[in-house]
C-alpha cells in the first residue's frame, strides 16, 4: 500500500473510523483511509480475465487506489496510456510492409547508411596532403578539388619550403591560415623535395590513420616517393603542374584527372570531348546532304531547261559531273578568246577600258583600285596581269605599266592606287 499523495510506503496506522482503519503519511503527512476492493471492480478483473489469469488482490488493491488519487494523477496516468498507444501505432505503421518498400524510407536507410559510411571513414582513416611550396602553388579552389577526389577526409596538410626566401612572398601565411603545418627546409637545391622524401618513408609513424596521401609537385625525383608510399599500401594521387593545368595521377589505378587552373574546374577528358565533335560532324554531314539535295533539284531543272541529253534520273554524281565539265569548258573557251585578243599593249589598254567603263556603268561612284582592275582582269583572261604583262614584254609589273601607260593615271588613296582612265584626244 502506497500514500495516495506522494505514493510513499512509510506510514503509521492513525486510529479507525467507521470499521475503516486510518494510516498518516510520514514523508507528506497525509491521512488516508485503508483501500477497500469494491466488489464491482473485483467482479469487472475476473470477467476481463478471460478465465486464464487472475490479479492476485494486491495488485487489485493498487488498481483500487486509482479512485481515491487526486485529479492531477488521474490525468498524468491517462497521458502516459495515450503516449503509449500513440507509440504503439507509430510503431506498427513503420513496421508496415507498405512504409517497408516505399521510396521514403529507402531515402532514409540510404541516408542513414551514408552517415555511417562517413562516420566509419573519419573512424578509420583520414587524407594526407604534402606540398613542395617552392615548386607548386595551390589556390584554396584546387585544394578543395583535391579534397574531393579522395575516398577519405582531407585532415592533414603540410608545405615544405625555405620560408627565408624573398621569392615565397606571403605565401606562408596564406598556408597557414588555411590550416597548413609549415616544415621549414635550409637553402640548396632540391632542399624541400629531399625533406618530403625523409618524411614521407616515415608517415605512417607519425600518422598511422593514414590512407591516402596527395604528393603536390612536378619534380621528376618525387617519384621515388611514390613509389615507396605506395610500398606501404597507400593510395597515392601525384598532383603535378603543366601549364595552367594540374594533372592528378592515381598511382594505384593509372586514372589520370584533368583540372583547369585559369577556369577553376575540372577538363574535361579527351573522351568526354569525342561525342560532342561526333554530333557536330553529324549534322554538318546532314546539312551537306540536303544542300546536295538542292543541288541536285537545280541540276534537274538545269537539265529539263537546256535540253540536255543524259539519262532519265542521272544520279548525283552524274549530274555534277556534266555541269562541272560544260561550265569549266565553257570558261576556259572564253578565257582562250579574250586571251587571244590581247597580243600587244594596245589591246590591252582597249580591255582594260572596257573593264573600267563597265564598272563605272554599273556603280558610277565606285573608287577602282589597282588590285581590283587586276582582279577582274584575271577573272576575264585567266591570266594573272603581271603574267600578261610580262609575257607580252611591257615591263615587270601591271602596277608599273599602269603608271608608265599613257592612257591611264594612278593616284595614291592610303596604303592602295585608284586607276582612272585619260579621255581620249
């Protein structure tokens, strides 16, 4: 029997009242009355019993003490009942085979499996990374790109330097507030990468967490330190310096990563660069295509237009085959004629005349420079004009001739010659 009060155990008998012996609380002073077992709620646990078990009347006692507690502790029990149901049915809704194959908790056991993953890493081993600062400089944007292609986390970094030197600058402190163990090396050739060496044939000594280490410089001799980390069963990552890129050689595997100093982001590799020219080869292809497609529609209507006689539905080959002959026959028949024509200087100047007259024709504003006359020169005769000029003997060159020719006159227009022709007597 407990104090309704505060539920303690240590009390004295106080006297009786009504048959009905009176108890006083010794820890609250309380007075209460011996609990009674109604015959109600006696009745009420042998039938809830089912006949297979009984409270023995102790425990039927305590239960009794539930109508004499205060208000207060009824409403504490009946929360905890709630709280427990609740719980209840939480439980067996997340133990449903429904809650069991949806995609919410497949995220959560992912998420729970990855937080594990990380947790076990930082558990068991960590990243290494050591620094030639005389030889290679790292921004806080390629650190944390190296940082991310290892396995585990990058918590020890160390640069190696003479610090003494003026050509450092304030690198160190830039190390050093980013969280860098500085190992000062003596002045000489080679200093820092000789001390890296000794370190690193004894990192697992001074770091036996140690699961993978970056070795940060393009000095051929660091080799050696790779080779000798990787004998103690280390993943190396040999980060050197070509160009405005660092290339990032996994030792262990032979994958060898591009990254972009002067764009802060990693290359992208040679095959990932093969798809993109394949595509765009692709649809070049097919923009020739239907070009020659066109090609081939004016061919066809070329041919229905001239009367031309092939066969019915040349192919395209075929067709581009006549048009290329006539064309370049009817050319060179042209070129043949005007070439002709000009056997001295004064049929020359009769053609080139007639070239400048025609021009003025078309645009009478046109300012026709020397190379320009030559140009449609050439594209009449076939010839270049200072071949002309020198296979018909008139001097070295046509800009020569032109100024030594009566009939036409040159002025200077900046870095060209404009021709103009005299009037005729």
């Amino acid at each position: 029997m407990k104090c309704p009060l505060c539920e303690s155990t240590s009390y004295y008998k106080n006297s009786r009242c009504n048959d009905q012996q009176n108890y006083l609380c010794k820890n609250c002073g309380k007075q209460f009355l011996e609990p009674a077992l109604p015959h109600s709620l006696e009745g009420d646990l042998l039938v809830n019993s089912n006949g297979h078990t009984k409270l023995s009347m102790t425990d039927a006692a305590e239960l009794s003490l539930v109508k004499n507690l205060p208000k207060e502790k009824i409403t504490e029990k009946s929360l905890g009942s709630f709280n427990f149901k609740l719980a209840e049915e939480l439980l067996q809704m997340i133990l449903s085979p429904d809650w069991l194959e949806s995609s919410v908790f497949s995220q959560l056991l992912l998420k729970v499996q990855q937080n594990n993953e990380i947790k076990h890493k930082l558990e068991t081993g960590i990243s290494l990374l050591i620094l030639d600062a005389e030889n290679l400089k790292l921004d806080i944007n390629s650190e944390l790109f190296l940082a991310s292609l290892c396995e585990y986390p990058l918590q020890v970094k160390i640069a190696f330097a003479n610090w003494k030197n003026p050509s450092i600058g304030k690198q160190d402190m830039e190390l050093y507030n980013r969280g860098y163990q500085l190992l000062h090396v003596p002045e000489g050739k080679n200093s820092a990468d000789a001390k890296m060496i000794a370190f690193g044939a004894c990192v697992l000594r001074s770091y036996p967490k140690v699961k993978e280490i970056l070795v940060c410089s393009s000095d051929g001799i660091l080799n050696h330190l790779c080779n000798e980390l990787q004998n103690q069963g280390l993943i190396v990552y040999w980060v050197r310096r070509q160009g405005q890129n660092l290339h990032i050689d996994n030792r262990n595997t032979g994958k060898l990563t591009h990254y972009s100093l002067s764009m802060a982001t990693k290359a992208t590799s040679f095959e990932k660069v093969i798809d993109p020219i394949q595509d765009l080869i692709k649809t070049e292809e097919e923009s020739i295509n239907a070009k020659l497609n066109s090609l081939v529609d004016v061919a066809t209507l070329f041919q229905e237009r001239c009367d031309i006689n092939i066969k019915s539905n040349p192919k395209q080959s075929e067709i581009e085959e006549i048009i290329s002959i006539q064309y370049n026959s009817s050319a060179q028949s042209i070129q043949e004629e005007n070439a002709a024509k000009i056997y001295n200087g004064e049929t020359l100047d009769k053609l080139l005349l007639k070239i400048i007259q025609d021009i003025q024709n078309k645009s009478p504003q046109t300012k026709l420079s020397v190379s320009k006359l030559g140009s449609e020169l050439q594209k009449i005769t076939g010839e270049s004009p200072n071949s002309i000029i020198k296979k018909l003997k008139l001097g070295s060159n046509f800009s020569k001739y032109l100024e030594s020719s009566p009939t036409f006159t040159l002025k200077a227009n900046g870095k060209e010659y404009e021709v103009t022709a005299l009037p005729c007597e």
